[in-house]
C-alpha cells in the first residue's frame, strides 16, 4: 500500500508539473524575485512530504535561482524538512521504536549495527539514495538517533545530491547539455562509494 501511494505522488506531482509547464518557464524567466520566501517555505514542505520527487523539486528551483542559489535553497530546504520529520516522529512515535527493538531480534541486531556506525550509515545512506530520505528521517527519530550526527551527516551527505539537482535545472534552463556529463559522473562517484562501503564492512 506505502509503495503505491508513493507511486501515486510521483505520478501526480510529474502530472501537475506537465500540465502547469507553461506556468511554470514563466516564472522561471521572470525577473522579479519577490516570492523567494513564499518558495523557500514550499519546498520545505514538499521535501518533508514522502513520496514527493524532490529532484524535480530541485531542478526546477535550480533554473529559477541558479546553480549558486538553487543549490543554497535545496540544501537548507531539504535539511530543515529532515530536522522537522526528524522531531515530529520522534515526539510521536519514539515508544513504537523501543517496542519493536525489544520484540525483534532482528531488528535489533540491525539497529545495533546502525547505533555504533551512525554517522557514516547515514552519510552514505543520503549520498547513496538507496532509501527514501523520509524513511531515513523517520528512522532516525522514531528509534532517537542523536540529532547532533543525524543532522551533520545530513547535511553533508545532501551538497552533492542538491549540487547535482540544482546543476541540472540550471542548465536546461540555458539549453546546455553539459548537465549529461555531470549525471554520468556522479552515477560513477554513487558506484564507487558504495563498492568502497561494500568492500569495508565485509571485511569487518
């Protein structure tokens, strides 16, 4: 059910984006900038909203701002949501986490795992993006991972990822195609790191 209402979103929010696209190139060729605060709020809420495919989310704020100021906005937009849903399950749900730790062998073997390796299991889980951030933040405060390492790794493990968002709407923008190249690139960095990571833990 989780895996089709997510589905769901994805459709509708490429549906929407399709059906307003003559909207939307307007506004990104406008001038005047005087709704930046109305559209830093925004995508806050979209990048706390799972399912909502923030890439799209962030090209497009990468051709309206610029790779510079798409990327600032991306960053701090999307950490801020991380921080929010962080705290949101963590004051709602954090009894659940302790439940099911104490049921599942398991999970709680993996939770082990996860506890004494945090800041690198959540780096390397927002730079590789093998999990929905939602269900990384959602983890992260319903089991109460300190905030400290959960809000540090993510911040560094989303520069690259918004990097490459804002990059790429900044350059459809202008025409370019420049941005294939740099896909590609980090298609290659996102291979290695997670064969390096691969490589590491087998042999611990």
């Amino acid at each position: 059910m989780i895996k089709w209402i997510i589905a769901s979103l994805n459709i509708a929010v490429m549906l929407v984006i399709f059906l307003n696209m003559d909207v939307l190139i307007n506004w990104i060729d406008a001038k005047e900038n005087n709704d930046f605060i109305v559209v830093f709020v925004l995508t806050v809420g979209l990048a706390a909203v799972p399912g909502i495919p923030f890439g799209l989310v962030g090209a497009l704020i990468g051709a309206k701002y610029g790779l510079l100021w798409g990327s600032v906005m991306n960053i701090t937009a999307s950490t801020l949501a991380a921080a929010f849903v962080y705290f949101l399950f963590r004051y709602l749900l954090n009894s659940l986490g302790t439940a099911l730790v104490k049921r599942n062998t398991s999970f709680r073997r993996m939770h082990e795992f996860i506890k004494h390796h945090t800041f690198w299991a959540l780096l390397i889980a927002r730079i590789i993006p093998v999990m929905p951030a939602a269900l990384i933040n959602s983890y992260a405060g319903v089991f109460g991972l300190p905030f400290k390492i959960f809000i540090l790794s993510t911040l560094l493990g989303k520069i690259p990822v918004m990097l490459v968002f804002a990059y790429v709407g900044s350059n459809i923008r202008s025409g370019s195609t420049a941005w294939m190249i740099v896909v590609v690139i980090y298609s290659l960095f996102l291979l290695m790191v997670y064969a390096v990571y691969q490589l590491y833990y087998i042999r611990k």
